[in-house]
C-alpha cells in the first residue's frame, strides 16, 4: 500500500464523502488534513521503534586524518538516526561522552592517533579524541532515518 492508498484508506474509515483524494500534493480542506494526518501517523509510529531491523545499518569509512570534526555526511552516515556503535577496524568500540565533556577537557588537545572517544557536537557532527591519524577506518552500526512519505507512490517501510 502506498501513501495515496493510505491516505484513501483514511477518508474511507473517517467515511468522509467522496473516493479522493486523488493525489497527496496540493490538497485544501478535510483531504489536507488527511495527508497531513497520515504523514504524521507515519512519523510517529516509525520513530517510537529503536528495536527495528529494518532501520539498523553498519558502513564503514575512512576518516580524514588529523581532523577533529566530521559531519555525518563525510562519514557515510547521513541518515543516521541514532548512532549504537562506532569502532575502529581492528578495535574497540569508541566510548562516547558528552559534547560538553569533551568541551571542556579535549576540544584544544591537538593529540594524534587511533580514537578512543568521541562526541555528537549539537548540530550533529561527530567528533573524535584523540584527533584521528592516517589510515584510521570507523565502522559504524546506527538507526536509519526512515524516509517521509511525500508523493502518492511512497511505500512506507513499515
């Protein structure tokens, strides 16, 4: 089933009149409102799971050297939700601490070497201690945003 057939699906449990809404875009009146509750019924249902498979991925990727802040992007993990677990290849898992640790004990340290500790800055970057040093590879294993629903033929995951 599909968002628009979802969204029929809706009017015809409400028992509003009518066999719309014929598309999810551009509605007025009472089929906006069915859209609009339905892509929010999505959302809520879907982000109130931490425990679905369907949502879990691993990647790995290399990090820059000698940086110490990453955006989710540079690392491969755009769409990641929740983050379980990062390690370095070959490694232990990476202890996380607060941003306002890391703040106030490790943000001028220019150390180098294999990370052992990082930290999600609030506008969702990540970053590590000490500062990653050449050939340093991450493995990742975190929580997928699940995509919105937007245009009539969206399937929702679940």
């Amino acid at each position: 089933m599909n968002f628009l057939e979802l969204c029929k699906e809706v009017r015809r449990e409400s028992a509003a009149a009518s066999d719309g809404p014929s598309t999810v875009s551009g509605q007025v009146g009472i089929y906006a409102k069915m859209v609009a509750w339905t892509k929010l019924s999505y959302r809520m249902i879907v982000d109130s799971h931490r425990d679905w498979a369907f949502l879990w991925n691993r990647v790995s990727a290399p990090i820059i050297a000698e940086k110490q802040e990453h955006t989710r992007a540079e690392l491969g993990i755009a769409d990641a939700k929740l983050i379980w677990m990062i390690r370095v290849i070959g490694g232990q898992p990476l202890r996380k601490i607060t941003w306002e640790a890391y703040r106030s004990s490790r943000e001028d340290r220019t150390d180098v070497g294999v990370p052992t500790e990082y930290a999600e800055l609030p506008n969702g970057a990540l970053v590590f201690y000490p500062w990653p040093s050449a050939g340093t590879q991450l493995k990742f294993e975190y929580q997928r945003i699940a995509p919105d629903l937007t245009v009539d033929g969206d399937v929702p995951l679940i």
